[in-house]
C-alpha cells in the first residue's frame, strides 16, 4: 500500500470520509495498522492515532501515536478476539486520555476492524461496526433456517441440547462422523474453535466435556469430506459484488485418544474448484447477500464458509462481515486498501463504484493475482522472524540460502509474539490445487523451529 490515492477507483470516497480530519484506528495489534497509514495520509486525513486492543504485534510498527493495550498472555484465538472488542466498548483511562489529548473537540473519524462491535468509543461514532442483529446471524445453531430462507441447499442438520447430541448423531452420519457446532451463548466464534469432529462414542464424550463449558445447544450435521472453503459478497447501496472462491485451510489432528479435531490455519486463492462448484459458490452468495439486505438491512462484507465436496458446495457456516479472505484477494491483486473500503461500505456512505464493476475489478484481479498462505493468530514462536524466504521442495520446508536461486523461493516466514505465518510466493506455488499439503508440512518446519504444537497435522482430504 502506500501508492497516491488520485488515481484509484477508492480515492474519492476515502477522501470524502478521512479528508481534513483526525482519525482514529482502533482495534487489533497495533502493526495491523502500519499499512494503512500511507493511504489514509494520502486520502487527506489530518492525524492520526493507533489504538492497539491486541498488544503490539510483529512487524513494523505505526508512525503515529500509539496506545497498546495487551491482553493476557495465552488467551486463545476468540477470547482474545473478546477481549479486544470489550477494550473499545469499555476503554481504559489510558485509551480514554489517549483518545481525549487527540481528539479534545470529539469529531475524530474512528475506524474498527472488520469484528469490531463497538459503536463508538468514548462518545465518537465508529465510521462502521458490527450490528447486534447481524452478530446474531453468525451463532451456528440459527444459520440452517437462514439457509431455508435465502433458498440456499444445505446438509440435514438438527439443533439440540448438549446433551442430546450423541442421541441425534447416527441418523446424520453419511459415514465419516458428524460435525458439532456450539451456540453462540458466550459470544460468536470461528476459527474452528467449538466446533468437534464425532465419529464414536468416545469421541462425543470428549466433544460434550469440551462443549460444556461454552454452550447450551449445538448443531449437529454429517462431516463432509472435500476442500473447506469460502465465498465472499459486498452489500453495496446499489446492489451486490460477490467475489472468486477462497481456500480455507483447515488442517486436521489425529490425538492419541483417537478423537479428531480441525486446526484452522489461514486461507489462500490458489486453489480453483471445478467450474460447476464455483457457479454454485456464486449463486450462494448472491442468494445470502438479498436475504441480508432483506432482513437485517445488512451493509458491508459478509462470507459464506462451506465444503466443496465432489457432490457440491455445502455451506456451513455464515458470516456477516468481512474475513480473512477478501483480504488476501486484495493484498494479492494489487494492495487494495479493502478493510477500509469495506468500512466505507459498512456505514451505508457510497464507494464511488457500482457493484456490478466493483465486482468485474476485483474477480478480475484475483484471477489473475493468487495469494496467500498459511498463518495462526494467537500462536507465539520464542524465535522472531521477520519475512524470512523459504524453499518448499519433495514436500519438505527448508530455510532458503545464499545458493538458492530467487525463483525457487517459495514462502516468506514470520514468527514472533502472537503470530507464525508463511505468505506463499506466486509461481513456484501452483494454481489450481488445494494448497492443504503445503500447509500441513510448513506446520511441521513450524513444530521443528519454533516448536509449535504443530508436527502432527494433515490436510483435508480423504485419510
């Protein structure tokens, strides 16, 4: 990012928000934001300040006034993601004289992250956040009758009581377990946490005690074998874009119990599914982006998670915001500044681009651009790496060396507090294919170098 806004399709609406204004970016680690800045300054804004609600972060840190607040350590994926949002909904005397000594007068533009459900932060409004009624959308035990309504083909699923779940089970089973999913009654979750995969008794047994400390329901549906993956659209004021398909990479654990569980570890656009299969996508993310309209008023960035199994695109799961993998979609394509556009979009302010040609532009783009990786937020290595370049060859990651030619680099590796990634190089990674055994063994290099609990992992796909 960084290039002048004149000449891009965005410039006119960020400067019609941030032009001549103080602004504020709260949210996440404060390195998140670093990226941002060179755009927001070119689109006019007047100042800047960083409020961090994720602790520092790794990498380059923001050239603007920072406050970081730091949450515990070892908190997993959703209770951090909690605690940062309880941090802008409740801010603490450091962020309040923070956010005073900057903006003294209160007319500061504030911009969240895309999970951000604050909707202002000590009094000034948040350019966008998260509705509670399209929050409650995301809870797994309420999505199959949205499904029903947008007319949207979806596995047989039931929603019952914790522990009616091993009872509900066998008539589900299409022969490799089923999936449990917990309610939403400790806050949304994804990220592949409280969510189990059943195939026995013992396995259910384990499921329910993990269970039974975040939830009083769950959905159980039949486990599908194939590529998890996802399909974004943008609720626009003119109409609907909806985007390319999205691997996600959801890798798997066999434990010595014999229980299984699922390790989601970033996403990618590499992978292509079979034609028929992304028409589906397609039609599935337009048939949810009216219903949202429809029901909820829905503006901004939803994604539909689901399986591309060899009888079709089976949803699981919705969510109405943003994910991870517009982002890569945008970063691949050329930096576009999509997290701020989508808060742009989110307030309901017009983007400067109709939907059908926000949605030629950004397909386009991301076909011709593939990108991504594999990464696990929440995940510290003790051995810092900044972007430091890979070899990926006989299905083996090593550290690259001064011998290695620069198109054999395959991935640039980061580790530190709170994140270890592996960003995929386009060219030596092939397009086309699920990207699943490329990320099972960089988690093995992770297990061996920074000593991640990782060696043990598999991609999806049959065993």
């Amino acid at each position: 990012m960084g290039a002048n806004t004149a000449d891009t399709w965005w410039a006119s609406a960020l400067r019609s928000v941030v032009g001549g204004r103080r602004v504020i970016l709260a949210g996440t680690v404060a390195a998140a934001w670093t990226e941002h800045l060179p755009v927001l300054h070119d689109a006019g804004a007047a100042d800047l300040l960083v409020v961090a609600t994720e602790g520092a972060g790794v990498g380059p840190q923001p050239a603007a006034p920072t406050v970081v607040v730091t949450p515990p350590v070892g908190l997993p994926l959703m209770e951090r993601i909690h605690f940062a949002n309880r941090a802008l909904e409740e801010p603490s005397p450091e962020v309040v004289e923070a956010v005073r000594d900057f903006d003294p007068d209160g007319t500061a533009v504030v911009i969240g992250t895309f999970l951000n459900s604050a909707s202002h932060l000590d009094g000034r409004p948040f350019l966008a956040y998260r509705r509670p009624e399209w929050v409650a959308l995301e809870d797994k035990v309420v999505v199959d009758a949205f499904w029903d309504r947008a007319g949207v083909a979806r596995q047989p699923s039931v929603v019952v009581p914790l522990a009616d779940a091993a009872q509900a089970a066998p008539s589900l089973d299409r022969g490799q377990g089923t999936v449990w999913a917990a309610d939403a009654r400790d806050g949304f979750h994804g990220g592949a946490e409280h969510t189990h995969w059943v195939t026995d008794e013992q396995s259910a047994s384990q499921a329910h005690a993990a269970l039974a400390e975040h939830c009083d329901r769950v959905r159980v549906m039949p486990f599908v074998d194939g590529v998890p993956c996802s399909i974004h659209g943008m609720v626009l004021p003119d109409g609907l874009a909806v985007l390319r398909p999205v691997e996600m990479v959801v890798l798997r654990r066999i434990l010595d119990d014999g229980s299984r569980e699922f390790f989601y570890a970033g996403c990618s656009t590499f992978w292509d599914p079979p034609d028929d299969i992304r028409t589906q996508m397609v039609d599935v993310a337009r048939r949810v982006g009216a219903q949202l309209r429809a029901e909820v008023d829905f503006k901004g960035t939803f994604t539909v998670d689901g399986v591309a199994a060899p009888d079709g695109f089976w949803p699981t799961e919705l969510n109405p915001r943003f994910g991870a993998g517009i982002n890569t979609i945008a970063r691949a394509g050329g930096d576009v500044p999509i997290l701020l556009i989508n808060e742009v979009v989110g307030s309901g302010l017009p983007l400067g681009i109709s939907a059908p040609d926000l949605e030629r532009e950004l397909v386009s783009v991301a076909d011709a651009h593939r990108g991504g990786g594999t990464w696990k937020p929440g995940l510290s290595s003790p051995v810092a790496v900044d972007d430091r370049p890979a070899v990926f060859e006989s299905g083996v990651w090593r550290w690259a060396d001064d011998d290695d030619d620069q198109a054999a680099i395959a991935g640039t590796i980061m580790a530190g507090e709170s994140i270890v990634r592996c960003r995929y190089v386009p060219g030596p990674t092939p397009v086309g294919p699920s990207t699943g055994e490329r990320a099972a063994a960089f988690w093995r290099f992770a297990a061996a170098e920074f000593g991640t609990p990782t060696a043990d992992l598999s991609p999806a796909g049959p065993d």
